[in-house]
C-alpha cells in the first residue's frame, strides 16, 4: 500500500555503484519544484531531486482522492509513458482506498508518508537518468491496518522534457532495512495514531 504498493511499475534498471548521501537533496528538491519559477538546465544534482520529488509527491492524501492523482501523475510522468502511470496509479488507488478503509464510517485516521534518505545515481547522460532513492515510508489505517514502517529503493527513470525532468518509470525493492534500537519500545497503536497527525508534513517553501 505504501507509495502505491510500492510503485510497482514495470522497469529494467539495475544497481552498480555504492550509495551517497542525500544531504543536500531535501534543498535541491525545493529548487526543483521552483523550476517554473526558475528553469535550470538538465543535471545530476536536479536529476536526483526530480527523483526524490516524484516518490513524495504521492504523499498525505493524493493515493486516496483520483482526482488529485491524475494531476500529480500528469505533472511527473513523460509524454509517453503518462498514460501507463495513470493507468497504474488508478489501480493502485482503488486497492490502497480498500486495503486502507478509506470509504468505512466513521472515516478513519489514515497515515501515509515518505521520506528519502538517501540517493544513488545509477546512469546520467544528457536528457536521461536513472537515480535509485533510498526512502522509509509509513503506512496505517484506523480501520483495518496498525501503523507500520517499510524501507525501501525505489529506482526513477527520468527523461528530460520540456525543461524538466519527467518520469519515464518506476522500480521497487525491499530495504535495505536497519533494526529497531533494542532501547526503544514501539509506541502503541494508540499513540501512533495521536501522535503522528500532530506533525505537519514538511513541504518546499
């Protein structure tokens, strides 16, 4: 369920090269969606922070409202592969807003988030990239599911378009996923679900 059960869109990539920080990208993510604003040439740094922009975007309540999806996947899909994601994503709507009870009265407190942590650029050339984001995401649901962490590498394919880069695919993979400290205790259900909607999403100034 989480990031559309994992993004599980169709794409041959595969990594090569040991992974880096993604220190500077939460910035470089605020300047790509400035990109409007203030165009930037095609380059690593806004590939990655396409990259990283395109597995958030679907965060809070987007999986769960169609309308909304089509237009985020509209804004990050490629000419040509749009109209796979929008059939994907539509999919991947529907099962998420059953899985998660979402249409269930009283309406449920549902959480859903993503955070990248870090990056590592597979391939780069002029006009193309491919970038693998390594995220932890959370998922949980007061109807039906209690609220739980996923790690995981999502590799973006990237095409530059128009003055921007545009999603040509998607790749999920598991992990890697680091253990709980033994010295903290999981909150309870109870507290997840008082505790996390009290924290607003951070978002691009």
């Amino acid at each position: 369920m989480l990031l559309a059960l994992g993004v599980a869109i169709g794409s041959r990539i595969e990594s090569h090269r040991p992974a880096t920080t993604i220190a500077t990208v939460t910035v470089e993510s605020s300047a790509a969606k400035s990109q409007a604003r203030r165009p930037a040439p095609p380059s690593r740094t806004t590939a990655v922070a396409a990259a990283a922009d395109a597995i958030t975007a679907f965060d809070g309540n987007v999986l769960l409202e169609p309308e909304r999806l089509r237009t985020v996947v509209a804004e990050i899909a490629s000419t040509e592969s749009r109209a796979e994601l929008m059939a994907t994503f539509a999919a991947a709507s529907a099962q998420t807003r059953a899985k998660l009870g979402a249409d269930t009265v009283p309406a449920p407190v549902i959480v859903l988030r993503s955070v990248p942590i870090g990056y590592r650029v597979e391939r780069y050339k002029p006009g193309r990239a491919v970038v693998a984001v390594w995220y932890v995401g959370i998922v949980g649901s007061g109807a039906t599911v209690q609220p739980q962490q996923s790690w995981r590498t999502e590799t973006v394919s990237l095409v530059w378009e128009n003055g921007a880069w545009k999603v040509d695919s998607f790749q999920s993979s598991d992990g890697p996923t680091p253990p709980l400290s033994t010295a903290e205790a999981p909150a309870t259900v109870a507290q997840l679900f008082t505790a996390i909607p009290r924290f607003k999403e951070f978002t691009p100034k």
